[in-house]
C-alpha cells in the first residue's frame, strides 16, 4: 500500500467522522458512502488525497474533501485538519416549526399525569372513611 491511499474505515476514524472503525465499516458496508460521486460496499476502498466522500449520517449528509492522510486518532484539530467540509450550511429560520412537536393533550382525557394520579389516591382515601 502507498502511502497517499488509506481505507475508508480507517481514515473515517482518523477524521472522526464516526466513534469506532467498526461503525465506519458499516457505513460504507450499507452503501451510505459515496466517493467522487460512486457508491461504495467495503469497507476497504482506498481512498486517497482529493478525493470528495459524500457521507449519508443519521439526519444529515456531509459532504468531506480529504485533504491528509490520518496517522492516528488524535484530538478533534487534528482530525479537522484531515478534510475540508464542503457541506452547504443550512440557516433555520425563525418562521420554521420544529421538526417534533409535544402532544398536546385535552385536560381529562387519556392516561392521568402523575399529579391526577395522586389527586385521585387523596380523593379515594379521604372517601373511604
């Protein structure tokens, strides 16, 4: 192996994209890597300088143009200095609904909240005499 070409299980740890190796080969396992644009299954494809990963997270993609090849897992500047995020940012408006919403539940109906609950154990006891 030369030394400008890495696996992409290994530089993903480096560049601590992901926890562990093993979480990076998954990922590009499941096919949720893209390098220059072409899918990739194993977690061995080479990689090299240049090259452009698109990366398909939980809810975000991230787009990663490797600009050094990882010698270890070090801390988080360092791992910064082995890529350059291209990743578009995305501005949240103030108009903008969050994404859950809290149920909203009509007093009386559904499960009693704790606080019911015990209103009713009191209402019960003090009945009981």
């Amino acid at each position: 192996m030369t030394e400008d070409r890495q696996r992409i299980d290994k530089w993903l740890f480096f560049a601590r994209v992901v926890k562990s190796r093993t979480l990076a080969a998954k990922l590009a396992q499941n096919g949720r890597i893209r390098v220059n644009g072409d899918k990739i299954d194993q977690a061995s494809h080479q990689v090299r300088l240049g090259d452009t990963l698109t990366i398909t997270l939980d809810r975000t993609v991230r787009i990663l143009k490797i600009s050094a090849p990882g010698i270890r897992r070090g801390p988080a500047e360092e791992a910064r200095t082995l890529y350059e995020d291209l990743t578009p940012v995305v501005e949240k408006s103030a108009d903008s609904l969050p994404t859950a919403l809290a149920p909203i539940r009509e007093p009386g109906t559904g499960r009693p909240t704790k606080r019911e609950r015990r209103k009713m154990d009191m209402w019960r006891e003090g009945s009981g005499d």
